[in-house]
C-alpha cells in the first residue's frame, strides 16, 4: 500500500517540478509535511529474506549481508493491527483520479496499471526473500483477510507447493505473481540460478488455475516478464504470452528496479521510476527483523528508521530518524544509499537543480 491521498494531493506539484518550475526548499519541504499524513501506510513487509534462487539482477545474490530471519508471528500481528485498509469510497476515488490525471483505464494490463490500480490497495508480502518459503504464509494472509487488508507477494514458481498455495487461495490471497524470464529452461537456470525453471513452474502454474476455476478463488494470479534489456527480449515476452494464452491470469513486462545496481541505463517507463521518490512521505518497509528501513530498495537495512517490534509505526513514521531522512533527501546527503545508489530522482534534485548528480557502485 501507499498513501493514495498524498499522491493525489502533491500531483500537481510534481507535475510542476517535472516541467522545470523552479520552488525553493522551504516551500517544497512545508507542501510535502501538509500532504502527509501523521498515520503511517504500510508499502510492505519482508516476512522472510530467505531466497534459494541467485538471480543475477538480484543485489540479495552478491551483497546482502545481513542475517536470515523470518519475521516472528507476534511482531506481524502488532503490525498488522496497526493498518487501516483504504474504504470502498477512498478507492473509488483515486481510480478516477488515475484514469483522469495518468489516462490509465481500470481494465488494462501493464505495469503502470499494476502499480497504480494493484499496489495502491494491497500489503505487499515480500522484500529479499521468497514468501513461499515461509511456511507460515497460509495463516499469514489468513489473518489479514479477517481484517479486510488486501493481500500479494511476488515469488518464484519453482517453489510452488501445490497444496499450501491452494491454502493460500482458500484464505484469501488476492494477487500473487510468479516470476518467470524465458520459457528454456536452461536459461531459466542462467538468469535466477539452478534451483530455476520454466517447464516444471508451467505445469504447477496450469494446476492452481484449474484449481482456482473448480473452486472459484478469488486469487488472481500474475506472470511477470522482467525487463533485462537481453537480446530478443521482445520475443521472450511474445513467447510467455503465448504459452498462458487463453488462460486466466495477468502478463506484464515489468522494468528492472535495480538499473543502478548493474550500471544498466535504459529508458524506463514505469511511473514509479520517472516520478520522484516518494517513499519518505507515503509508505514504509517493515523487514524480516521488525526494522523500519526507508525503502523497498535498502537490501541490508542501511538507514534503520525503527524497530515494529518494540515501537508503534506511528512513533517510527513522525519520529526523528524518518524527519531527518526527508531533509536528507532534501539535501542530498552525501554517504546514503538513497543519494549515491539510487536511480530514482530525488526531490532535493529539483531543488539544488544538481539532477546530474553521480551514483557510486556498490
């Protein structure tokens, strides 16, 4: 989830920024404070950051350092009790507001489409791990479909159990996404490691949709392509879209979050990366140990906001750690990961007009 209100509410602003208007930092910074909330929305929550995948786009493969853990059923809970789902209204609300302002329909696919009809809505399951290899996933989304929080995670298909993913179907997952890079095999195993697949993962993939047919899930699930500029990419993705055709599920070929981390500089036309980041004031990342960290993105928990376990995510969210990390943002704070190995624009590049400013190698 994200805070649809203040997207809403500081589009007008980007836009503005986005044509070269020129705001001072006192101006931008006290706009920003008035668009956001004081109660916390939650982006996601890394259940687990165990992966037995070593996918080569992945900065988990060669960098992670830090500990395997899974995320202890008491801290979920606490958390999970602290977030409020978007009203029937509130959401009604910003559909229009994205098929007006961004001109995408609410029946299309693609991955602006995802992004802005999908993960506005949903709490996000997964950081740097496979949520399928967190055997206590079931009870999980259960427990969040009591509480009218829609769910979704993004895993690996060849570690499909068929009988706990139908589990997950029966308790109410709303979305889950299945990675898949080529339909050979063999490179299937280049590209995410040898524990990957395409042949096995189809079969297991067909199974749960006759499945969710016979018993009439709700489930939706999705086929994502990602876009590693390989060559024949393009016939790559005809290929998937081709072998799930006439099936029910959700293909889009989704941009690589990680340019800066192989030095790829390809266009991108995701929203989420032409837009100015915006996690500081819409969303937080709560991962596998309880730590609140800025993003998504940081993979070793670089800038620690909080710890869910034993602080409210409203004390993390308006506390002093995530103010100081708005100002850095502000001011392109030399020596974080947000400021020298992000890829993503930041609002103190409108600001210093420095949008050429150079990110490090890890």
């Amino acid at each position: 989830m994200f805070d649809i209100k203040f997207y809403m509410n500081v589009f007008e602003l980007k836009q503005q920024l986005m044509k070269g208007a020129k705001k001072d930092k006192e101006y931008l910074y006290r706009k920003l404070e008035e668009c956001r909330s004081s109660t916390p929305v939650v982006y996601n929550i890394e259940t687990t950051n165990a992966c037995n995948m070593t996918c080569e786009m992945c900065p988990r493969t060669t960098m992670m350092t830090r500990p395997i853990e899974t995320l202890d059923m008491a801290t979920y809970m606490r958390i999970i009790d602290q977030i409020r789902p978007w009203t029937d209204i509130e959401v009604s609300e910003w559909e229009r507001f994205v098929e007006k302002y961004y001109h995408i329909r609410k029946e299309d696919m693609s991955e602006n489409h995802f992004f802005l009809y999908v993960i506005p809505q949903v709490l996000v399951l997964h950081g740097y791990g496979d949520p399928l290899l967190d055997t206590q996933m079931p009870e999980r989304v259960r427990m969040l479909h009591e509480r009218n929080i829609p769910s979704y995670f993004s895993c690996n298909p060849a570690n499909i159990h068929i009988e706990r993913t139908q589990e997950l179907f029966e308790n109410g997952l709303d979305y889950i996404k299945y990675s898949i890079e080529t339909v050979d095999d063999l490179r299937h195993k280049e590209i995410r490691g040898k524990a990957s697949n395409f042949t096995d993962s189809y079969k297991k993939i067909i199974t749960l949709l006759d499945r969710k047919k016979k018993n009439n899930y709700k489930t939706t699930i999705i086929i994502t392509m990602l876009h590693l500029n390989k060559p024949n990419q393009s016939d790559e993705f005809e290929r998937l879209q081709e072998a799930f055709k006439g099936h029910d599920v959700y293909v889009y070929l989704k941009s690589q979050d990680q340019k800066w981390y192989q030095e790829v500089h390809h266009e991108t036309q995701s929203i989420h990366w032409i837009e100015f980041c915006q996690f500081p004031w819409s969303s937080m990342t709560i991962k596998s140990n309880g730590e609140a960290v800025e993003c998504v993105e940081d993979f070793n928990n670089e800038i620690i906001l909080g710890n869910a376990k034993n602080e409210s995510l409203h004390e993390i969210w308006n506390g002093a750690r995530y103010h100081a990390l708005r100002e850095d943002h502000f001011n392109l704070k030399c020596g974080i990961k947000c400021t020298e190995k992000c890829d993503m624009t930041l609002i103190g590049d409108y600001v210093n007009n420095n949008k050429n400013r150079v990110r490090s190698s890890e």
